[in-house]
C-alpha cells in the first residue's frame, strides 16, 4: 500500500472540531472538511518548501568557496605574524619573550 502525505484521521479529527466550534462559522459539515484539506495541503506545502530551502543550503555549504584576493591576503597576513610572534606572549601592559617549546 502507497503511505500518503496527509494524516487523513489528523484531517477529519480537525475537521470535526471546525464544525462543532461556532467560531469558525461552517454551516455544513462538508465546509468544514474541505477547509481542513485546504490547511493540511498548505502544511505539506510549507514543509516540502522548507526541506527544499534547507537542501539546498546543504548543498551551498559542501561547494568549495573560491578564493578571492583578500582571503589570500590575509592567509598569508597571519602566516608572517604568527612567525613574527612566535614565542611572544602578551601580558596586561607588557610583553615577554618564552623560549620554551610546545
């Protein structure tokens, strides 16, 4: 058997309590139950276009970014100031050199 989408015991349970609440103003039952289909066809759609913005934000993030001038700019920015300093360690107002290895 084909599983569905939709939660048909979900929609008529819905549709049921539209119809006994005054609130909603349907006069027939048959009102009722096509607003409930109406609002369950709306979720499956919110949830496919949810899935579907999340898919592709998923794949967006596995592509390898290209990489701009800036980007090497300031690769190699912390290349040449990490060696600069090395085994410099910064106090409160000062600075001193440790020349112990890690």
């Amino acid at each position: 058997m084909k599983s569905t989408k939709y939660n048909k015991s979900e929609i008529m349970k819905q549709a049921w309590m539209m119809f006994r609440i005054s609130f909603y103003g349907f006069e027939s039952f048959g009102e009722a139950l096509s607003a409930a289909w109406r609002y369950a066809k709306e979720e499956v759609a919110r949830k496919e276009a949810i899935e579907a913005r999340i898919a592709a934000q998923v794949l967006k993030a596995m592509q390898p970014k290209a990489e701009t001038k800036e980007d090497r700019f300031y690769r190699n920015f912390r290349t040449r100031n990490n060696a600069a300093y090395r085994n410099v360690r910064f106090g409160r107002n000062d600075w001193a050199v440790d020349y112990r290895r890690y």
